[in-house]
C-alpha cells in the first residue's frame, strides 16, 4: 500500500503525524515514496503543528543533499509548498526555482508546472508586484494544461481587480461569467457562487444592480424547485453575499436562515459553520448585534468540535469585527494583534513608507478591533503636521480608489475616518479564502 493512503488517518494528534511522517522519511530513500513523504509533511503542517513539519522539512532538505536529483526535486518542492503556506514569497521562489530545474532534467513536465504555479502564486501574494500580470501569466498556464479549477480560480480574481479599472465592469463581468461557466461544468456549487459574486459587482459597477440581483433569485429558485439541497448548502454563502451587494438586507436574512436550516438538516457540520458565520455577518450588517455574536460564537464552537482550525480563526476574525462594529473593540480576540497593526501603520504614516501603508491597512481591515480613540491616539500627532497630513490623505485616496476631495471628506483631523470606513467597508467580511477547490 502506498504511504499515501496513510494520510487520510492523520487527524489532528500531531504525535502520530510526526510518527508517519518520519516512518515516510525513512522509507523515502526508495524513489516511490519521495511524493508521499511530501504529502506526508503537508499533512504534518495541516494538523496544526507548524513547528514539527518545518522541522522534518528541513531534515529531508538536508538529507536530500546527498541524494539522487529525484529526491532533491521532491525536497525543494516540499519546502516550497510549506513556504507557500507561510506567506515566504522569497524562500518559496527559491526552492521552486530549484526544484523546477531539476524535475526539467527528469523530464517530470507536470512536477515542472506545479513548480511554475507555485512560483506564479508567490508573486499573486508579493505586494511589490502589479497583481494582473502574474494573475494573467497564471491564466495563460492553467488554460495550456487544462487545470480548470485553477483555471476557474484566476479568473475570479482578474474579475474582482479588473472592475476597477476605468469602464472595467464589463470586461470584470465576462470575466466572472467565464468563472462561472468553468464551475458548473465541473459541478462546484461553492466555486460557482462565489465567482457568482463576482458578477454581481461588476454588475453593480455598471448600474445593473437589479439584473444581479434578479440573477441571483433565478439560480436560488431553480436549485428550490429541483428540491436540490446539497447544492443549496454549498452555494448559500456565495448567494445571500450578492444579495447583501445588492442591498436586499432583508431577503439575505431570509436566505441565510433557510440555507443554515438545510445545512442542519443535512448534517453538514462543516458548512453549518460556514453558514452561522455568514448569517453573523447578515446580523452584524443589520446591527443585530447580540444575534451576530450568538452565530459567531456557535461557529466557533463547531469549528473546535471538528478540529478545524482554519474554521476557528475565521469565527474569531467576525467575533472581532462584530465588537468592533457594535463600539467594544476592546472585546476583540484579536485586540492586541489589531494594536500592533496599528503601530505599524502610524510608523508607516511618519515614514510616509506607501507599502507599508498599505499592508498596515488591508491587515486592519481584515482583523480590526481597533476604533476611532485608538486611532486618534496613534496618529493624531502626526496629522498635526501639514505635510504628513497631505501624503496621508493622498495614500488613503489611492487605497480606496477615491479622490483627494472625497479622501479628505473622510479624514478629518479628527477623528481620522479612514479606518471607520476601512472598518466599514469589511463589515461584512466575506471570505475569499473560502473557495474550497
């Protein structure tokens, strides 16, 4: 048997996965097992300790050395993919770098491929870059090996920066629809809801809210009538969104409680989670707060039950932005992370450092748990100075898309109300790091 039909029984006990993972280690010596003890490590990450498959990594990197260039290649490949994990662009484009020429030399073109898109995503998630054009090298890769849910994947994410470019919303539009079509042939609920929401914001760029949302009740009502519940479940987060986009607060609501009752009827744990986050942020929206928190926290619940700790921080994230939204950010699960960030960002405003301006901000966003004292206590000072002052209102103009004028309206000296309207502009929160592929 394979060693890789061993890591469907790695659960979250990292003692037994480190376990499997040096039994791979060891018989890895064979060229058979390199792959699996590979997967093996990324099972070890995806069990929570973090530290251990660093750690055996590294061991197989160095133990690689003297080994055969299949089992360098597959050494490389697996630090990478750990690198990947971590957000460690450089390392990550390192040893893919490595790991691509020595899988070219073994004529292992597939291994190559996957090289190449983990060096493509490096630069997606690198901020000095311009996102479309590694977005775009990578559509043109998927497209050549037929890889169509990356394929599907890229095309979301063309669509949700091309509408903002000039008159972008039609070309962001054809963009999404073409994610679309990709996963309904495929048959992925969830992937097609959420390039569904895509669509809609085009749509609503162009003027065409009524059209989006209207497209939205139609693929609701034809999944209703065929009694299609599994695919009610999946698409549910993708859908009440477009309804929240389209401003039917009401109908979102509705939709959200209805989907959570099918995920309950079903006794799909994992998206019933998914859902009371959702429906949270529905509640949140509409200032039900005492009744967000109640999801958030049943969510959390669940999350922890399952073992699912990637579920857990996203639970922990809306517990934050909804006490930051009903004014107790100081009840936030990410207060003191949020505080740093806040630091960051007054040292980038004094150093007039655009970039970090700007990682400061997208991090603030998406974790909050600061408000407007806190912000006026951080920066107040510096907006004393006229000319900080004028480089602060022109980054955040550029942030938002915004111009000067309106940017200005939004400061103020006091409060500073970008991050209100940073705060506000999240409040929802959906989750593009969702999309299960």
């Amino acid at each position: 048997m394979s060693m890789l039909g061993s890591v469907t029984q790695l659960t979250g006990t990292n003692l037994e996965a480190q376990r499997r993972a040096t039994s791979a280690f060891d018989a890895a010596a064979e060229l058979d097992n390199a792959a699996d003890a590979s997967r093996l490590v990324s099972a070890t990450f995806s069990s929570g300790d973090v530290e251990a498959a660093i750690s055996l990594a590294s061991d197989q990197l160095e133990a690689a050395k003297g080994g055969s260039p299949q089992m360098q290649a597959y050494a490389h490949l697996m630090w990478a993919e750990l690198m990947l994990a971590l957000g460690k662009t450089a390392a990550l484009k390192e040893h893919a770098g490595q790991a691509a020429q020595l899988f070219q030399q073994l004529d292992k073109m597939p291994y190559v491929a996957k090289c190449k898109a983990a060096i493509l995503q490096a630069c997606i998630q690198d901020w000095i870059c311009n996102l479309m054009e590694p977005l775009a090298k990578a559509l043109d890769l998927y497209k050549e090996l037929n890889w169509k849910r990356y394929e599907a994947s890229v095309l979301y994410s063309l669509s949700e920066r091309q509408r903002f470019q000039p008159h972008g919303g039609a070309v962001a539009q054809r963009t999404a629809e073409e994610a679309v079509s990709i996963w309904k042939e495929i048959g992925n609920y969830k992937g097609e809801a959420t390039a569904m929401t895509a669509v809609a914001k085009a749509m609503i760029v162009r003027g065409l809210t009524s059209d989006a949302l209207q497209m939205v009740q139609t693929r609701m009502q034809e999944l209703r009538q065929d009694n299609r519940l599994s695919a009610l479940a999946q698409t549910g987060q993708g859908c009440v969104t477009v309804l929240q986009e389209c401003g039917a607060k009401d109908e979102a609501l509705a939709t959200a409680e209805e989907v959570l009752a099918i995920t309950q009827q079903l006794g799909n744990r994992h998206e019933e989670a998914w859902m009371l986050i959702k429906l949270s942020e529905v509640r949140s929206d509409m200032k039900l707060y005492e009744e967000a928190l109640l999801c958030a926290q049943e969510a959390q619940t669940i999350f922890q039950e399952l073992g699912d700790q990637c579920g857990e921080a996203e639970a922990m994230k809306s517990l934050s932005h909804i006490y930051t939204a009903k004014r107790e950010a100081h009840k936030s699960p990410h207060r003191q992370r949020a505080l740093d960030l806040l630091s960051q960002f007054a040292t980038s405003v004094a150093n007039k450092d655009v970039e970090g301006f700007q990682k400061a901000l997208t991090q603030m966003r998406l974790y909050q748990g600061v408000d407007g004292q806190d912000v006026a206590a951080s920066l107040g000072s510096l907006m004393q100075d006229p000319e900080t002052y004028k480089w602060y209102v022109e980054a955040s103009a550029d942030y938002f898309q915004v111009t000067f004028e309106e940017a200005e309206s939004m400061v103020g000296r006091a409060p500073l109300n970008p991050m209100q309207r940073a705060i506000g502009l999240d409040s929802r929160g959906y989750l593009e790091g969702q999309l299960e592929v």
